[in-house]
C-alpha cells in the first residue's frame, strides 16, 4: 500500500512556500512547469519518495471556467504539498507537523 499526504503551507506565494519546505526539511527542490498544474516545485529524496510543492490551480479549468483547482475541497489553500510514498517520510511528516503555524495537514491518500 502507498500513501501520500496532503498539506497546506501558509505564505505569500509559491518562491516563498520553496524556500520554506527547503529549508524546513533540508532538500533541494527543482523548478519545473506544466501545462496543467503551471510552475512547481519537485524534489525526489530516494526509495521512489517524492515532494511536490505548487499552487491549487487547474489551468486548463481555469483558462476555459475562469476559476479551476487541483484540490476543489480545499480552495481556501493556495499552495500545496503533496507527499508521495509518505509511510517511508516519518522525519519529514513529523517535521511538518511540528510547525503548525506554516504547514496545515489535509488529508491522507492510500491506494
């Protein structure tokens, strides 16, 4: 079974919620580009474990709607993290959680 974790980061924008994820959990995250999901932030730290760091917006449903997001139940967050294979990432979840001013934990995916 895998799981990934799904947090909310509080601040201004997404070169900002880089800075702080990198520093928060000492990685080095990459920017890239998508059609869909627009600019992000990406680091792979071994064992198939991934961070994704970018905005909650769908740009192709906002381009065609004028609104459209990634996480339609958590609009009210703006920039997300997602986690992926999470229940190898106890030190990061655990870092996250530890500062509950910056991170909002949302919800657990396991498929």
């Amino acid at each position: 079974m895998t799981t990934r974790e799904l947090y909310a980061i509080s601040v201004e924008n997404l070169i900002d919620a880089a800075v702080l994820v990198e520093k928060k959990l000492d990685i080095r995250l990459t920017h890239r580009d998508n059609a869909v999901f627009d600019e992000y932030f990406y680091a792979d730290i071994g064992e198939n474990r991934e961070i994704f760091v970018q905005n909650n917006i769908d740009m192709d449903d906002y381009i065609i709607y004028g609104e459209g997001y990634i996480e339609p139940d958590f609009k009210e967050y703006g920039i997300l993290i997602y986690i992926q294979k999470a229940e190898k990432c106890s030190e990061i979840i655990a870092k996250l959680n530890a500062d509950p001013v910056h991170f909002k934990h949302l919800r657990t995916y396991k498929s």
